[in-house]
C-alpha cells in the first residue's frame, strides 16, 4: 500500500500544475486566441475601454491589454522556471560537495553562502541587476548568484544526515565509488525536497521579476511582461484600474499555482 | 587451511578523532582461507568498530589510529589495505536489512549496480547475474522480485537480498556485522545455514561481529572474546564455549544461558 502512495499524486499539487500548465499554455496559443499583435500601437485608440473588439481594453500607447496578459505568460513563467532551475542546480551540487566531502570544503563553500545571506535579498538583487544592466538575462545571473544558497544549506542537511545512514555505508562497503553513491543512492533521497524548495522559490522569483520590472530593471519594454505592465497602469488606477489589476491578477493566479505545486510536494516528501 | 591468513589484523587501534580518546587498544589477530572467526562481546567492547575498520568505513568522527589491516585476497602473498578492496575482495553484510536497503531503488537495481560499476556489465548481463545472484540467496520468484522496492520484502529476504549484493562483487573474505540480530529465530536459522552454505560452495572466509553465542556456536571455527577494545581470550570454539578461562567469557556464557 506504501508502493502505491508513492506515485499517487497529491491533488494540491496537480491543481497547482494544472494553473501553471493552463496559464503557460494559453501564453503559447496566445496568437492563436487573439488576433491582436501585444507589440502594435494604436494611438487612436489608446486607453479604451473593455469590449468586444479588446477585451480588457487597451494600454496607454493602444496596445491590446488581454493579448498582452496572454504573451506576457511567455516571457514571465520561462524566466522565473529559468531563474529557479539555475540556482537550484547550483546549490544542490555545492551543497553535495559541502556535506559529502572534508571539512575544509565546507567551510568554505558555508562561509561563501554566509556572505551572500548576509544582504537584504531584494537590495542585493537590485544592485547586481543595476551592475549587470537591465534585463531578463541580468536577472537570471542574479538570482544565480543569491538563491543557491538555499539549495545549497538544505541539501548539505539532508546529505549530511543521510550519509551515515546504514544504506549509504552498504553502498559504499559493496566498493562503490563516491560520485556513484551520490547520485544513485544520496540524491535521489535528497531531491523531493529539493523540488518542494523549488516550487516556493519560483513563487519569490516571480514577484521579483516583476518588481525588478515595475523598477524597470526588469525585462525591458515593449515586451509585455506582467510587472511592468503594472507599472505602466499605475498613473491611471483611478479611471482604467484593470490596467495594473489585470496583470496583477496573472501574477497571483501564477503565484498561487506554483505555491500549491510548493505544498503538495513536501506534503508528498514527508509522506515518504 | 593455507599457511599464509586472507586477513591479518595487527596491533588495530580506532579512536575518537577529536577527543583523542582510544576505543580499540592494539588487537591482533588472522583469518584463514574458508574460516569463519566470530567476534563476540557486549555492546561498547569494539567489535564493530573492528569489523569496520578493516574495510576502511568507520563512522563519521571515527579514525583508524593505528595498525595494519593486511588483506591477500589472491593468496600470492601482495598484501593490501583493506580499505583499498571494498568490492573487490571485501564485502559486508550489515545488521538492519531495512535501513540498509536504498528505499528509492527496486531490488534488481541494487543487486544490480555492484557488478555494473565495479565490473562494466552492461545492463542486460548485469541483469542475468542479478537474477542469478538471487537465486543464489534463496530468493523464490526472483523474477518477480528484481522489480520490488525494499519495503515489500519481508525481513528475511531483505537481508538475503543484502547477502547477494554482497556477493555480487564475488568477494573472498564476507564481514557480517550481527547478521542475524534484528530477524526472527526462526528466520535466524535460515539465514546462517545461507551464509554457511555460501561459505562452503564460495570457499568464503567470514568475520562475524556477535552477541549472540548460540550463532556462534552454530557457525564459527574459532572465537575471540573482546571487552573494552581488547581481546580477552581466542581459540577453537568448542574449547572457548565449553572451558572459558577468562572471567568475562564466563559471565557471557551465562548470561547467554
């Protein structure tokens, strides 16, 4: 009965794959839903109101805001999958070496991630971004360089705590090579919570992204990512208020999705 | 029995790499080709800690301080270190079969990754010496079983399935640390008439760490009594059981009865 509960899946985490496959679906049928171009200014027609020609009405330069919310699942889910795969990979393989390996390695790859936490991560973030200069890659880079060390703090427990477990030690004493008993007996008892990690730090990557953006640090206009579309409907919250509400919908139906992937996951890790 | 030992233990001494402070004081002792040799004593005397630091995997914090653990797995005469021939010569069984099972790897795929890194099988080959392997160990329905995770098995075929992953390096000297410990009796039986028989069949030299004197009575040529990290009496068996002359021997005996 425990073999089969092991490949049941949680329903909060398919309800949260679900909404992210659903909304990162419909950003890749975008052109086919609508027959507007998110790019193309019609200043004629700036700042209308819903109807049946735009849905949601269009922007201050014209542009049509629902085709703009579809594409902008585009640009803003691959970034925030990128921005979280990255770290995570990093951190996960410094956190190994750091549990696994000597001492010596530990305290420093330990120090190093010491170092990092001790910024305040949202200045941390804005100042690498400002280095680096404005953009989807630039944020990339950064949260490569803020977030391992996450992965790497949760990865050198669990390896640590699992490394003198008895199953472990029979590897080993069977004359398996350490790089063999780190990925076929060590990691894939590690990687549950690695993936439950990830989930909430997508969540925290997206509302970064877009307040990178929103600062206009962000992916750069005229693409149509969510936060700086916020931005740009903040001068006219009072009259064409779905202009930021909309895309701060998107983000927080995108957010909750990845939240309850987050739950589910350790829901099922700690099941096991 | 050849003149030369598989296995010679001189002067063994393991410690607590911080404090300094010395668990196991300098013990010697050989293992012969086909021999079993127990070690027995009661929780805290080393004796596995002995058993452990001959293949060189102590715990964390845990260092061999001393001693040489000479190992001639061929019988040429090139002797060397145990630690060096893990899988290749050594091999281990440990007490718990559950905690010592990989939960996120199927049965076959544990028998299996021995000879496939060790050895370079590739998968399929790796996959008919697996099968062979579990049949090897009494496991029925081997078939069936490469495809099981460890929590399905019972106690007993867990720890068979520990023996033919411990097997499947085809090695000459097999270290059992309790075995036999956390098994019913009835599956006790089984498992030292297993081991036995792997014995005869292997030409297998075995170490077995023990509390458990009625084991040892059943299985092994020789016995050496340990307390407090050293050893305290050695010999054939039947003299030890049957005329202990060191005082602790006795109250093991005893207490045993």
């Amino acid at each position: 009965m425990k073999s089969r509960s092991r490949w049941r899946v949680d329903p909060l985490l398919a309800i949260g794959l679900g909404i992210v496959a659903f909304v990162l679906l419909l950003g890749i049928i975008a052109p086919l839903i609508t027959s507007h171009d998110p790019l193309v200014q019609n200043v004629r027609a700036r700042l209308a109101s819903p109807s049946g020609e735009h849905w949601l009405g269009t922007d201050l330069l014209g542009r049509d805001v629902f085709s703009r919310i579809l594409h902008g699942a585009r640009v803003d889910i691959p970034l925030v999958l990128v921005a979280t795969l990255v770290p995570a990979v990093i951190g996960t393989l410094l956190g190994t070496v750091s549990g696994y390996y000597s001492r010596r390695v530990d305290a420093v790859i330990m120090r190093f991630a010491d170092v990092v936490q001790a910024f305040p991560v949202y200045i941390f973030l804005v100042a690498l971004v400002f280095l680096l200069g404005p953009g989807g890659r630039s944020f990339v880079v950064a949260s490569a360089c803020i977030s391992w060390v996450g992965y790497a703090r949760l990865v050198r427990a669990e390896v640590a705590r699992l490394k003198n477990r008895d199953f472990i030690v029979a590897a080993r004493a069977a004359g398996i090579g350490d790089r063999r008993v780190l990925g076929r007996h060590l990691l894939p008892n590690v990687m549950p919570q690695v993936y439950a990690y990830m989930a909430s730090d997508a969540v925290l990557a997206l509302v970064a992204l877009a307040s990178l953006s929103f600062l206009s640090l962000g992916v750069q206009p005229p693409e149509p990512e969510w936060g700086r579309m916020i931005a740009d409907g903040v001068d006219r919250i009072r009259s064409e208020w779905w202009l930021s509400a909309v895309p701060g919908l998107a983000i927080v139906i995108v957010g909750i999705g990845f939240s309850l992937i987050a739950f589910g996951l350790e829901r099922q890790a700690s099941r096991r | 029995m050849s003149v030369r030992p598989v296995l010679s233990v001189q002067d063994l001494r393991v410690s607590l790499s911080e404090a300094r402070r010395e668990l196991v004081h300098g013990i010697d002792f050989d293992v012969f080709t086909g021999e079993t040799v127990g070690l027995v004593g009661e929780s805290g005397s080393g004796k596995s800690l002995t058993l452990r630091s001959i293949c060189g995997l102590l715990p964390d914090g845990i260092v061999r301080s001393g001693g040489v653990v000479a190992v001639d797995v061929d019988g040429s005469g090139q002797v060397r270190d145990g630690a060096d021939l893990r899988g290749r010569g050594l091999a281990m069984v440990f007490q718990e079969p559950m905690s010592s099972l990989n939960p996120t790897m199927r049965i076959g795929d544990l028998v299996t990754i021995g000879p496939r890194t060790l050895r370079g099988l590739s998968r399929k080959e790796a996959r008919s010496r697996s099968l062979e392997l579990m049949r090897e160990v009494g496991i029925p329905d081997a078939e069936r079983r490469m495809r099981a995770w460890p929590h399905e098995l019972s106690g007993g075929l867990r720890q068979r399935v520990m023996i033919a992953m411990a097997l499947a390096t085809d090695p000459k000297i097999l270290l059992c640390d309790e075995p036999t410990t956390a098994l019913d009796v009835s599956v006790q039986d089984q498992i030292l008439r297993l081991l036995m028989q792997l014995k005869e069949n292997r030409g297998l030299s075995m170490v077995l760490v023990t509390h458990d004197l009625a084991v040892v009575s059943q299985v092994c040529d020789r016995v050496i009594v340990m307390e407090n990290g050293l050893i305290v009496e050695s010999g054939l068996t039947n003299e030890i059981l049957n005329s202990p002359r060191h005082n602790y021997t006795r109250s093991l005996i005893e207490a045993a009865q």
